[in-house]
C-alpha cells in the first residue's frame, strides 16, 4: 500500500515541471510559483475547518515552517524561475537528484550515520548533473543553479514532512503548510499577477490548475502518506522513476526533444540514487506526538 500511495504521488508529480514550463510562458513566474499554494490553501482551509484542526504548538510550527519553506515557496518559485530558461526535459535531470537529495536530509534531521558509500554515490549523481548542465551551453547557468537549490529545499520539506505525517497525518502536513503561508503567498502572488499580467493562453492557465491542485495540494496527499507508512529512505526510491517519466510526458505531449545526452544522464542520475538506497545507512527510533490533542485522529 505504501508503494502505491508513493507512486500515485510521483505520478502526480511528474507532470509538474512541464505543465510549469507551459504556465511561464504566459504567466509571471512569481504568480505560477507562489500563486498555485495561495489557490492550493482554499481547499486546505476547508478541510481544516471540516476537520475542526486546532493550531498546532509551537513545535509543530516550527516542523511546519520548514516544510513550508521547501515545497511551499522554494521548489515551486525557483523551479518556474529556471523554467523560463529551461526545457522541462533538462530540467528533470537535475530534479532526478532529489531522491538521494530528499535521503540526505531524512538522515540530517534523524541524526542518522551515512556510510562513505552514500556519500560517494550521492556525489557522483552530482557530479553527472553539473557535467550534463555544462555540456549543454557554455558552463552551468545562473538557471541550472536555481534548479540545484530548488532540489535541495524541495528535499528539506519532503524529508521534514515525511517525518512529521508519521505524527499528525500526510493531509493535515501540507494543509497546515498551504494555510500557514497563505499570508505571503497571496500578495505576493497577488502583486505579481498584477505585475505581470493575467492576460495568457488558456493552456498556461490550464497548466496553472494542475499546478494549483494536484502538484501542489491533492499529490501530497499520497506523497505524504507514503513516506510516513512506508519510511522516507525506502519510499524515496519510488521518486527513480519521475525523471523517466517527466521525460517522456516532455517528449509525447509537450513537443520538447530528448536527446541522447540527456537520457544517459538521467539514466547516471538514477543509478547513482539506486546506489545511496543500496548504502548502509543506520536507523534512530523516530519521534512520537508529544501530548496529541485529545478527540483528533493523528494516524489519517
């Protein structure tokens, strides 16, 4: 079950950088990287309100906030950043490191011990995206450094957030994240909206929704539930197959070439995050809910 879940989440996932990449083109950045949490937090609320949440303490806010920080504003507005640069094709090489990414943060925050392996073998998928970005135009770009920083906050709220479902539910960790934002992403999407103008093609729109609603909200849900169920290091490596398929969607649906180059270094990039899973990593009990609050069921 925790598979599935993990793959229904990755699934979702994996259309994001290209229906990104076509929002962009006709909205401002800014807007499609923080406009999508502001919409994704009406339903969030709802469902806060419907399930009758209390605040979280101030421990859990402080978890919520880190979360925050990587799904809610820096994958998203980095990666529409790159993407106005980037095809979604390049740009899923580079996210390909996010499983190993995503492991090295489980193992920061669980005060875990890594062998030398992992570190070699998550040094090696670093190694091929940099060689892979430089081969592509004169150096790594300003746009390719951005994807880089958006793996590695992406990587801190997937990590945090797994952890932090184990204790309160998947559904209630990226609602309260979307709710506990909306006070900066609304105006600031707000402002940039009006910057940059709503004047777009009905399919930067249309990739804007989805943006909106399943990358954003409804596939955290899944996502979330799996790395609580089934462990963050061993569910992580359902993520290998999400530059593969973000690829292929590039290619099929969205017209974007995939050349050889970058299918080999897609290929190194999930080697290298099959061999930090293969690493010897040793395992600290987790963190339970510290005085739960009575009459809310914390294990959904």
């Amino acid at each position: 079950m925790p598979v599935l879940l993990g793959l229904l989440g990755v699934l979702g996932f994996s259309f994001t950088l290209p229906l990104t990449r076509v929002a962009v083109d006709g909205l401002d950045p800014a807007f499609v990287g923080l406009g999508r949490a502001a919409v994704a937090a009406l339903p969030a609320a709802v469902l806060l309100a419907v399930w009758r949440e209390r605040l979280p303490d101030r421990g859990t806010l402080a978890r919520l906030a880190l979360v925050a920080l990587g799904v809610v504003f820096g994958f998203p507005l980095l990666s529409a950043l790159a993407l106005r640069e980037l095809t979604a094709a390049h740009s899923a090489v580079i996210v390909g490191l996010l499983p190993a990414a995503t492991a090295a943060m489980a193992v920061a925050r669980a005060g875990e011990r890594p062998s030398a392996g992992f570190w070699v073998a998550s040094g090696a998928g670093l190694a091929a995206v940099l060689a892979f970005a430089a081969s592509q135009g004169a150096g790594v770009s300003v746009a390719d450094l951005l994807v880089l920083a958006a793996v590695v906050l992406g990587a801190v709220g997937y990590a945090e957030g797994g952890a932090l479902a184990r204790e309160m539910g998947g559904n209630r960790v990226i609602c309260w994240a979307l709710v506990l934002s909306l006070p900066l992403t609304l105006p600031i999407g707000a402002v940039a909206a009006v910057a940059g103008g709503v004047d777009a093609p009905a399919d930067a729109w249309l990739g804007f929704a989805y943006v909106a609603i399943v990358s954003q909200f409804v596939a955290f849900f899944a996502w979330y539930a799996a790395l609580a169920r089934g462990g963050v290091a061993k569910i992580g490596q359902v993520q290998l197959v999400q530059p593969l398929l973000t690829l292929a969607w590039a290619a099929a649906f969205f017209g974007e070439s995939v050349g050889a180059g970058t299918l080999i270094a897609s290929l190194a990039v999930v080697a290298s995050v099959v061999a930090t899973q293969r690493a010897r990593v040793g395992h600290t009990r987790p963190r339970t809910l510290r005085n739960p609050a009575p009459g809310i069921d914390y294990s959904r």
